[in-house]
C-alpha cells in the first residue's frame, strides 16, 4: 500500500510500512523513513508506483484551466477529490485526483485552502482583484526586465534617472527602479554608480553631489515658508560705543563687533557685541521651529543655505551705519598688564560704524603697520586709519589671552598650514553649476585680524559658559578632557573644560544668526542678564531639560553632515582646479599612512589630501614631487605616484610642515561614496574654527 501526502507545505508519496490510529510510517523512495500524521495522508494506493504517480499528478494539473475549474467548484466547502469528480467524470482516476489537488493547492487566488486537502473557492470580487494584481506583477517583472536590459546597453530609462539619489542612498528595495538596477549590476558586472554613470544618469558631477545633498538634508528644499521677521524691542538703550565688524567679504550674517574704550587712560573697556536676534525669536515659535530644524547655515564654495530667512538676518546682522540690537560683553582690561579685571553683560542697541572685510586689508593690517605707527601702506582707508590706535591694542591683547592660554594647554598652538578661500568666476552668489572657473587663494592663518576676532570671540564664549554655570542655568556647551591622542571634543550641558583651547568652560553664543546652538545659549544669556540670579526660573531651558539634550543629538549630526559636505564640495573645486589649470605633477608632504597601507600627502600649494604609491618607510614630514593620475569627480578621488624626494633626508631642517595631532584634519580626504544597492540581494578643534 502507498501513500500520497503533505509535509511541510510538499507532496510526496511512499510505501506505508506500518499504520496506526493516528499515523503511518512511510518509506520514500529514496529509503529515508518518515513518520506521518493520518490527518496528512490525502490518498492511498496500491498502484501505480509513488514516483510514477506523482509525475502523472503533475502532468495532469498543467492541463486544468482554473477559470473552468473555478466554475465547477461548489459554493461551500469541497475537497479535491470532488473537484476532479466534477471536472473529469464521475469515475476520475487517481492521477486526476491528485492532479486536482496540486492544481488547487498551487492557485490560491482561485481557491482558499481550508484543511488538508479541502478548499473553498474565492468570491468574483476577490478572484478579479487577485488576477488584476498578477498581472500587475508580470507587467512589473516585464517593466524591470526591461529597464534592466537597458541599462545593460548603455541606456538610462528616466523613471530610474528620477529615482537616482533614492536608489543609490535610501532605496526601497521592493521598487522596480532599485531592481532593474540590481539585476542589471549582477548581469554586467558593474558597481551600480559605475552603472548608472556609463548609463548617462549623472549628468554633472556637481549637481550629482549638490542633489545629493538636498535628497540627504533637505528633502523639501531649501525654500523658507512665509513668515513675518519680528522686531527687536523698542525699549532696548543705545549703548556709546562706536563698534566695527570683521569678516570676509561674502559674509552676509554679521554676527559680531567689537569696540574699545578708554585707551590712554590705563582701563580700557572691550565691548564684544553679538547679533540679538533671540531678543525677537520665541522659543517655540514658528521662526524657532524652522531655526531648530535647519540647525546651522550651510556653507559651501560660491554658495551657503542659511538657518534663518534673509529678512530676519537683515534686521538683526551688524550692519555698518545703524543702531543694531546686541547682546554686549564688556570686558575690562588693565591697560599696562593686560589682566582682565572685570566683565558685564548688556542688552543694547549698538551703533555700527564699519564692517571691515579682512580679504581686503589683510596686506595692510600686518603685525608691523600694528606695532610700528610709522610704517605707511599706500591707499590705506581713512576709516582704517582711524581705528589703527584701537586695532594695534586688540592685536597686543589678543597674542597676551592666546599666550595665557598656551599655558593652560600646555605647549603652543601649530597651526601653520594657510587657509584656502574659493572664488567662483562668474557666479554671483546664485547657485552654482559646476562649470564655473574656480580660483584658489592662500591666507595664513593667525593674521593679526583673524587673531583679534577669534580671542574676542574665546573671551565671550568662555565667558558667557561660565556666568550661565554660577547662575545655575544650563547652556551647551563644548568640551575636552584633554589633549591626549583619540580624546575628542564633545557637545554637553555642563561646563567642563576645554583642553584643546585651554579654558575653563567653552559655550557657543557668538553666532545666533548661523547655528541654532548659539541662538539657545543666547536666550540663556538673556535671561541671565535680566534676571540674575533668578534667572534659573526664567530662562527657557531648566537644568536637566530633555529639549536641551535633544538639540544637542541633532544639531551634532546636522552639523557633522554639514561640514562634511562643506568638505567634500571644497575638494571638488580643489580637483576642479587641478583640471582646469591642466595640472599633472605637484609638490607635498607626507601627511599619514592611510587606509589598507596607502599613505596620504598633502599638497604644498592647494588644499588637497590624497593617497600616493610609492611612499612607503618616508617619514611624515617628508617632502615630494608627485605625479597625478585621473581624476574621479562623482567619487572625488585622486591618486599619485611619487616621482623623486625633494628634501634631504638626513636633513630634517627642510621637511614640510608638521602640526600639532590636535590641530591635524583630513577633511579633504574623500572616501568612497557610500551605495546602498546590494547586488547580491535577490531581486579637532582649532580656536579660529571655534568662532
């Protein structure tokens, strides 16, 4: 005696050996001994042979049109041995049986299963809805068969080109577009971005990453909504200063001014003044909301996105020539020692009497025309001139707060590599397109403007960290337990030192036009200064507040994925360059070993890390002549080769420039861009950056 039943979802038929009540031992052909539930057998049979029947089985299920079949099939609940009854004849053979029931166990868009070898047939509604989601399937399965073959030859279909950034980095991976990509890579072979370039997908580099980028950060574009720009208040005093702004000619957020006062009377006041808008901006409203959610301005070569909308900037940044709305920290200094004796916080209006751009008189404002009243630059402003008294004193204060701080770090500050400003020729501040000439110059860094800035910008933050802390009110604040290898800066809540600065506690509060984080501090700062010591039951944010925390976590991957992108876009007009100017050899240094044992070097004269063969046992610092290969402007990759040493090296006198492990960054390094298509699926901290 045989028997034909169901395991695990598959029928399979043997010799029954021994049979009890409620299960039989069955024998395959294949010997292996099975024990099966009564309740699983569907048929017995002396003849023909299990194998032979269930190829006659299968041979005959291929020849049962559903349609038909569905049409036979009672209303209520039947088995398949009915069906066969009904479909073939009265007398149906066995083979037709067991035909009947792979044909209904194999269609369930027909016939529901409702036991072991029963069924139910489904309702017209439900049958019509099912078949229509078949062919909804096949015409799909046709449709990615297709597109597959196209990218194949060489061909982008546009649905794909649409779906781009989505399939590369966030796809849905039950999408026709994210299969036809997967099926086409594993048919040629190819990477899916190599793919999809050879495919004319990418139409230019600069758009792929900028795309990208938005698809990333701004899904909904960097449009702002209408909203109404609030006024300052009407009460705020005028405070009798005569302030002055420096930045570089592209800043359009002027968030700081500084003014001196008293000079030759041996006290002078520094008055530190930064832009108010949280004087305007309520915490929870509409303005907020979209400041909280963009977190910082974006920066970029030839173009940024700004956190706040350009009507609100303009009534808050320091303009030249207006009274602005400020929160001031006056800072008192022993003219002769240069010791801080005493600070004091106000809110204020302050008067503006010049925005000085550093790009423009840094040839002019050097360390000699500040410490040498005799030394004349032709064509200096008279504006300049009239502030050469106030500027040399801030430059002299300014190298005594960063000596003192030197002490506290523990060894002097090495920042000795220049900075790099981009300009793109032909672009007015409008979005770029990648086609723009780009021009890169060199600006040292610690020019006696920058110096001024950044200490100013130091005294006030660290300042400003330590009132919120003895007024009880929390802040966010920047940390470094120290400067030892591998121990990084962090974003918290509590005043804690800053090694790599050297200071007791580092808030960020002197940006509110341009990072959310500083707009926060801000309002803390306020309530501080109104309310003193009560300031804690004021202030916004109360200690411990999970809004706080909140903030943090996201401000610090936005801010992360910002600079990155920042990074990446100077590197593209950095290789953008290097084609324009048909550059193929260039001098560097050895900067690190690298990945997998490549070892990284920075070129001399432009901003530009890359990996080069060739330099293995050279010690950093070592410098060479390299020869360029291809550039890669969707990957943003470069490789080189060394072509001779240039120093000497017994001779470390003439090695290249070697900072501080703090101070090092590969921020012009670029990794591979990260796909997210799987073709095997199935179907530190600088205090310049500081400021």
């Amino acid at each position: 005696m045989h028997a034909l039943f169901e395991e695990a979802g598959k029928f399979m038929a043997g010799r029954i050996l021994s049979e009890a009540d409620t299960s039989a031992q069955v024998e395959l052909d294949s010997g292996k001994r099975v024990k099966v539930k009564a309740a699983n057998i569907l048929l017995k049979f002396e003849k023909p042979a299990p194998a032979e029947l269930i190829a006659q089985a299968q041979a005959v299920a291929e020849t049962i049109e559903l349609d038909l079949a569905w049409e036979f099939a009672p209303e209520d609940e039947f088995g398949f041995a009915d069906l066969a009854r009904d479909y073939f004849s009265d007398n149906a053979t066995l083979a037709q049986q067991a035909g009947a029931l792979f044909r209904l166990y194999d269609a369930p868009h027909y016939f529901r299963r409702a036991g072991k070898g029963r069924f139910k047939k489904a309702s017209a509604e439900i049958l019509q809805q099912a078949l229509a989601a078949i062919e909804k399937k096949k015409a799909i399965l046709a449709q990615i068969d297709e597109w597959a073959a196209q990218l194949g030859r060489g061909e982008c279909p546009q649905p794909i080109r649409d779906q781009l950034y989505k399939i590369l980095f966030k796809p849905d991976k039950n999408a026709p577009e994210y299969k036809a990509v997967v099926e086409a890579s594993r048919a040629t072979h190819t990477a899916p971005l190599d793919l999809l370039q050879k495919a004319g997908a990418i139409d230019s580099a600069y758009q792929f990453h900028w795309k990208r980028f938005l698809f990333d950060n701004f899904p909904k574009g960097t449009g702002f909504p209408a909203l109404t720009a609030p006024q300052p208040p009407d009460d705020l005093p005028l405070a009798t200063v005569q302030a002055y702004s420096i930045d570089d000619s592209q800043t359009t957020e002027i968030d700081d001014a500084l003014s001196v006062q008293g000079l030759g009377t041996g006290t002078v006041v520094l008055g530190i003044h930064i832009a108010a808008p949280g004087l305007a901006i309520v915490p929870g409203s509409p303005l907020d909301q979209l400041g909280r959610n963009r977190l910082s301005t974006v920066y970029m070569p030839g173009y940024k996105i700004t956190m706040l909308p350009d009507e609100v900037v303009q009534i808050y940044t320091l303009d030249e020539g207006r009274a602005n709305p400020a929160v001031s920290l006056y800072v008192t200094v022993n003219e002769a020692t240069l010791e801080i004796t005493g600070t004091e916080t106000k809110l204020e209006r302050v008067p503006v009497v010049a925005n000085l751009r550093h790009d423009q008189l840094d040839y002019i404002v050097t360390e000699a025309w500040l410490t040498d009243s005799t030394v004349e630059v032709e064509n200096t402003p008279q504006r300049l001139l009239d502030l050469r008294e106030q500027l040399s004193f801030l430059h002299r204060l300014a190298k005594s707060l960063k000596a003192q701080r030197e002490v506290v770090r523990g060894k002097p500050e090495n920042f000795n590599r220049p900075d790099y400003n981009f300009r793109l020729v032909g672009n007015d501040r409008g979005e770029p397109n990648g086609s723009e000439q780009v021009q890169i110059t060199t600006r040292q860094r610690g020019a006696p403007l920058d110096l001024i800035v950044a200490e100013a910008a130091i005294v006030a933050n660290s300042t400003w960290g330590l009132m919120l802390a003895d007024h009880g009110v929390p802040g966010i604040y920047r940390s470094q337990a120290s400067m030892a290898p591998g121990v990084k800066v962090r974003m918290g809540t509590k005043a804690l030192p800053h090694a790599g600065i050297g200071v007791k506690a580092y808030s960020w509060a002197t940006s509110p036009l341009r990072r959310y984080t500083d707009l926060v501090n801000q309002w803390q700062i306020i309530a501080c200064a109104r309310h003193g010591k009560t300031a804690a039951l004021a202030a916004p944010f109360k200690p411990k507040d999970a809004d706080l925390f909140s903030i943090i976590s996201s401000f610090d991957a936005a801010y992360s994925a910002y600079n990155g992108y920042q990074a990446g876009m100077e590197r593209f007009w950095t290789l953008k360059y290097v084609e324009q100017n048909g550059i193929t050899e260039l001098n560097a240094t050895v900067f690190k070993e690298g990945p997998g044992g490549s070892f990284l070097v920075r070129a001399d004269d432009i901003p530009l890390v890359f990996p080069v063969l060739g330099a293995q046992n050279l010690p950093r610092g070592a410098r060479l002549k390299v020869k360029l290969g291809e550039v890669d402007e969707i990957t943003l990759d470069l490789h080189g080769t060394v072509i001779e040493r240039l120093d000497d090296p017994a001779d470390t006198s003439d090695d290249g420039p070697v900072e501080d492990a703090e101070a090092e960054d590969d921020d012009t390094v670029a990794g591979p861009i990260a796909i997210a298509v799987d073709v095997n699926e199935a179907p530190a901290e600088s205090p310049a950056a500081a400021t």
